[in-house]
C-alpha cells in the first residue's frame, strides 16, 4: 500500500491521529481491515466490534472520529447501527462498507447518516484517502 498523500494533513487540530473503529462480523474480514489500517501513519485504529450493538457501546467508550461498518451483515443492523450512531454522536463519521455497489444500498446507507459508501472490492488506498478526508470534516 502507498502512502495517502493526504497524510501528513489527517492529524486534528491537537495533532492526534485519525481514530477508527471497525465493525464487521466475520473475524477474518475485520482483522485484514485492521491490520492495513494499522499501518497507516495518520490512523490509529482504537477498536473493532462484531455486530451493530457492540458498535453503538464502542463508539460511546472510545469516541471514534470515524467508523468502518459493514452494512451487509446477517440480520441488517449495520444500517440500523450508522443511524443510531448518526443520531447519537453525528460528529463522528460512518464509513458504511457493502458486499457490492447498487443505488438502493448506497441511498439506505446514506439516509442512514453515512458518509461515504464503500464496496469490499474498493481499492484499499481509496478507502484510507475516504476515511481521512471525511476526518478532516470533523
């Protein structure tokens, strides 16, 4: 992976990076997504969840700037978690990240209070430019 070119300008105002939780069911997936995320200089990645309750308790606790979420779980809570955490804490941004790309998943997820909608098949470099530009919105 390449260094966003953004990256020097990711830290907020007080010069921490850019704080990310991840949310996804399968274990394997959100580990990969942690482990690139890891190695970006301007992301820290301050937690990782299962499911849409334990993404609502960790963005509460650990107060994200933004959160991965996949909103192609099992039991669609995904959708409900980034609307629930839009509700509660709006300055924290939702990346929603679905199994493919069609307008009716991207507008749920967007009515829903995401920002930005990504796809599994989305380039890793892009998803690190997305997370860190909607960071810079905060």
């Amino acid at each position: 992976m390449l260094p966003h070119p953004r990256q020097r300008d990711s830290e907020d105002a007080f010069g921490r990076p850019v704080r990310v939780l991840v949310v996804d069911e399968h274990p394997i997936v959100r580990r990969s997504i942690i482990e690139v995320l890891t190695v970006v200089p301007d992301l820290i990645v301050s937690g990782e969840a299962v499911n849409a309750a334990g993404a609502c308790r960790a963005v509460m606790a650990l107060l994200p700037d933004v959160v991965l979420i996949d909103i192609s779980d099992r039991d669609m809570q995904g959708l409900e978690a980034a609307r629930e955490i839009h509700r509660t804490r709006p300055e924290t941004r939702v990346v929603a990240l679905a199994e493919f790309s069609a307008p009716s998943v991207e507008q749920a997820a967007l009515e829903a209070g995401a920002s930005r909608v990504v796809t599994r098949s989305t380039d890793v470099d892009d998803v690190v430019g997305i997370i860190l530009d909607i960071a810079d919105r905060t």
